[in-house]
C-alpha cells in the first residue's frame, strides 16, 4: 500500500491492472426535523474496500500510537495495525448522534468534515478519482459540530472536533466553522476553515495546523455545471518551521440527456516547506470523464487521467514527472 505501484496516492485505482472494489457502503440512521420543536436521530454507516483507509480513524478503526491516514513528511500511507490488511480495509465513517431543535441541528460522534471538491461517497461525485484535494484537508473527524439556518440563504456552521480520529481528545483540538450560502437555485458557494494544535509524537509534534476550503457550484444552465475550489494546508511547528499546501481545482459537467453525462478536470496543488528558502513542489493533472446511467440503480463512471509535476517532485510518479492513467468504475446502488 505505501508505494501504490507507481500511481499517485489520490487516485482510486491503486492497481497498475486488475479489477477492484473500491467501496461496499451500507448506511442505516434516523432523519431529524427541528422545525416542529425538540427532535433526535442519528447515522451509522459501514465501508469496506480499497477506499476505506481514508476513513478510518486514529483510536477507533486503529490505535493511538498509529499515524493519520496520510503521512505528509514520509509521502506514505500508514497501515499498520488498521481494521483490514493488503488493498482491503474496513471502517465507520460517520456514526454520530443529532440533535435538531427549530433552525439548529447538532451532530455529535464521528462525521463527515466539509472540505474540499470531492466526497468520500462514489455516488456523490462526477469522477471516479479524487482530486489532489484529498491529500490536504481531513475526511472526516470527532467531536460536535452546529449548523444554523440564518436565514434561508445561509447556513452558519462551528465547532470542536479532531481531525482524522475519534482518540485522545487533549492531544489533537480544532475548531471549526464556516458557512453555507446559497443566494438563489443556480449558486452555492461553502467555506469551511479549522484551526488547532496536534500534540501527537513525531518529528513535527507539537505542531499548529490551519486548513480552510472555498468551494463554489454554478450551475450555468440546465445542463451545464462548474465548480471551483480552493484548499490551503499549513503546518507550523514550535520554531515556525513547516510547510503550506494549497489546490486550486475546477470542474465542468455537461449533462447530454439524462443516461449521458461529459466532464473535465484540472487542477493543482503546490507544496511549499517553510523555512527553507522556496523548496516547493508542483503537481498537475486533468481528467476527461463520463457517467453512464441506464437505469436508477447503475451508473458507470470511464475517465482517462494525465498527471504531470516540477520542482522537487518530478520524480514523483516511479521515478517519472509524469502519469497517464484509465479507470472503470461502476456504481451499484440497491
């Protein structure tokens, strides 16, 4: 799992050749409704595949003394002492309690954090490969975070969790908050930010960590969907010495009719170390895709991928500054 065959660590089909399952998704909760008064539910949902280390977390689906799902400072996934070995993993990505009283809801547990372009769900995204967004914002974390409807076109969002596990609550603390806000049918625009220390052993620990994501949906016309995000990442150790990461991605759907569906993708993401006078990396990539949906219950995603780097990392993909990659995915819902 840590040298991935010569692919880049964000992308899905971590096999050079040969089929895969990627995501076996089973979700069972109870819906809240505040507006009526006083309402509690909550979410379970179970995955098991390919994907399922980016959702398992620190003093849950591994242990404590076990690194996040991606080590930054060694470029490797860590996958020692997890739920599941080889290609294959298991985890609860969200279980969480709600609370919903008139325009606020509460959730409490273990959940999905909104940064960045990409769901960890397949069936919520146009392509079957993640964005390098992946690499820099956490998937999902515990503690509690508020949404409050302001108005019907904002939603105001805040709260404490711990990025990437459900551990030891004095070691790792962010805050969270951000916005929703939807100013008519065809925008929607969400901000997202999180602020904290890690406290964990390591080469960087004590660390500050700061990561924030703006991502707009435009919906040019019926058929015509663009999206833009903007992911930032730093890291800043005691003596200010660290490293800062952002992406910029865009995204442009055309739905043909309603079996066929066409997009591309491209994007960024540059790393820079502090303290080392510009020691930066620069990786690229664009994607060409489709979604086929013949019926209510399959939709098979092709995509054909070209990543390409600079700087310190064109030697990135095996060896080589660049990556031509293909994938088949099929989305199975029941």
């Amino acid at each position: 799992m840590d040298d991935y065959s010569g692919n880049t660590e964000f992308l899905q089909n971590t096999r050079l050749t040969g089929g895969q399952v990627n995501q076996v998704y089973l979700s069972m909760g109870k819906s809240v409704d505040g507006r009526r008064g006083l309402d509690i539910g909550g979410t379970i949902d179970f995955t098991w595949g390919s994907d399922a280390y980016l959702v398992q977390a620190r003093g849950m689906e591994f242990g404590a003394g076990h690194g996040g799902p991606f080590n930054l400072q060694t470029d490797q996934f860590g996958t020692e002492g997890r739920w599941g070995t080889g290609d294959y993993f298991a985890a609860f990505p969200q279980a969480y309690a709600e609370i919903a009283y008139g325009r606020l809801n509460v959730i409490a547990g273990k959940f999905y954090l909104p940064f960045g372009i990409d769901s960890y769900k397949s069936t919520e995204n146009f392509f079957y490969s993640w964005s390098p967004t992946q690499m820099l914002a956490p998937t999902m974390g515990g503690g509690a975070l508020a949404f409050y409807k302001a108005s019907d076109q904002l939603t105001l969002l805040g709260g404490w969790v711990m990025p990437d596990e459900i551990g030891e609550s004095s070691k790792n603390n962010s805050v969270v908050g951000g916005f929703i806000w939807t100013p008519g049918k065809r925008l929607n625009v969400r901000y997202v930010f999180a602020t904290g220390e890690n406290k964990y052993e390591g080469d960087w620990a004590p660390y500050d960590i700061y990561v924030h994501s703006l991502t707009a949906t435009a919906q040019i016309s019926k058929r015509v969907k663009y999206v833009f995000d903007w992911t930032y990442y730093q890291l800043t150790d005691k003596l200010d010495f660290g490293y800062y990461s952002y992406a910029l991605m865009n995204e442009l759907t055309y739905q043909y009719n309603k079996q066929w569906a066409f997009g591309t993708r491209f994007g960024v993401l540059s790393d820079e170390t502090l303290g080392t006078g510009g020691l930066a990396i620069d990786l690229y990539t664009v994607s060409l895709g489709a979604n086929w949906t013949p019926n209510k219950w399959l939709t098979v995603k092709p995509e054909l991928r070209y990543d390409w780097a600079h700087g310190v990392a064109k030697n990135a993909f095996d060896g080589r500054s660049h990556q031509f990659s293909g994938g088949l995915s099929a989305v199975v819902k029941f």
